[in-house]
C-alpha cells in the first residue's frame, strides 16, 4: 500500500490545497493531511480549526486522513509508513525554498520520496496568506476557500458578504 503525506500550515485550507488533496489522492493509496504545527509561528486559527475545516472540505474523499504534527517532518512520515511526500508548486519562488526543504529531507530520509506537483493554472496565484490579507480587507473569497472555510473567515474576521 502506498501512502503519501501532504504536509503545510492550512491556515486556513484554500481551494490551490484541495486541487493537489484531490489530485494526489488519485494517484495513492491512501493520504494524510498533515497540518503542521509551529509554536513559533503565530496562526489566523487554532490547530483544531484548522485541522476540522479540511476534515469538512475532504469529507466525501475516502482515502485522505486528517492528521497534525510537530517537530520532523521525516520522523512523522517514517512513523506512519509514508512511501512519499507531496508539495504543490505554484511558481519560481516556491521552487527555491522547496529544493532546500526536498534536499534536506532527501539527506534524513533517503528512502522517502518528495513529489511536486504543478498547481492547477486558476490557483497559482492562491496562498493563505492572501486569503487572509483579503478576508481581513473585507473581500469576498467565494471560489478561493471550500464553503465552510469561508464561513469560518467570516466568523473571525466579520464583513464581507
Ligand atoms: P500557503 O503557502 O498557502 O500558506 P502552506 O504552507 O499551507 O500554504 O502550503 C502547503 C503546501 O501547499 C505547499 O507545498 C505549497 O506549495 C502548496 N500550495 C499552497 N497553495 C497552493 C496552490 N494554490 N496551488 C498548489 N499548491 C499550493
């Protein structure tokens, strides 16, 4: 059985992650949504409301699971069988950071592979953190964000229609 783990922050899920949730799911056996969990890093939502709005938006996709974690991206993956780690690239300036990361976990874990996969055209310009700079501004993300992580945005941030 083949298991691939997707790894980031979610902070919130948009519509760019669902496309390579989707599309990878396709291609293994099972996959595991990983939200990672930085103590440094200061997120828009909590751990569990990050992890319960993917949980929404891949409800009806049998094969994906759920899952956050801290510390080594390596050590996870080797303690729940990952054949694969799986990243979306959206343009040039995700590949720098993304070769460092695949090399340095390429060093650690030779045996686990990271697999790139291109974004879908209407998604690269998409990120979180554009999602929430707009949210915040009072825009609407209709068709940026699965239904409920837009209901959520709304929740926190109040405003748009
Ligand atoms: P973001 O960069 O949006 O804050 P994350 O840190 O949660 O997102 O990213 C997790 C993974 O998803 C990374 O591999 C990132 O390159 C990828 N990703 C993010 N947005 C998109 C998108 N719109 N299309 C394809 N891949 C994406």
């Amino acid at each position: 059985m083949t298991t691939a783990l997707y790894p980031g922050s979610f902070d919130p899920v948009t519509n760019g992650h669902i496309d390579i949730i989707r599309r990878s799911a396709a291609i293994f056996d099972r996959l595991i949504v990983a939200v990672a969990v930085n103590v440094e890093k200061t997120a828009l939502f909590s751990e569990q409301e990050r992890l319960q709005m993917i949980v929404e938006a891949t409800g009806e996709i049998a094969n994906v699971e759920v899952d956050s974690f801290d510390g080594l991206l390596v050590k996870y993956a080797r303690k729940h069988g990952v054949t694969a780690i799986v990243k979306g690239l959206r343009a040039i300036s995700d590949f720098e950071f993304e070769l460092q990361m695949a090399s340095m976990n390429r060093k650690l874990a030779p045996d686990i592979e990271t697999l790139f996969m291109m974004t879908a055209n209407e998604y690269s310009f998409l990120s979180s953190s554009i999602v929430r700079e707009i949210a915040a501004y009072g825009a609407c993300v209709r068709g940026l964000v699965p239904p409920g992580v837009e209901e959520h945005l709304r929740n926190r941030l109040g405003l748009f229609k």
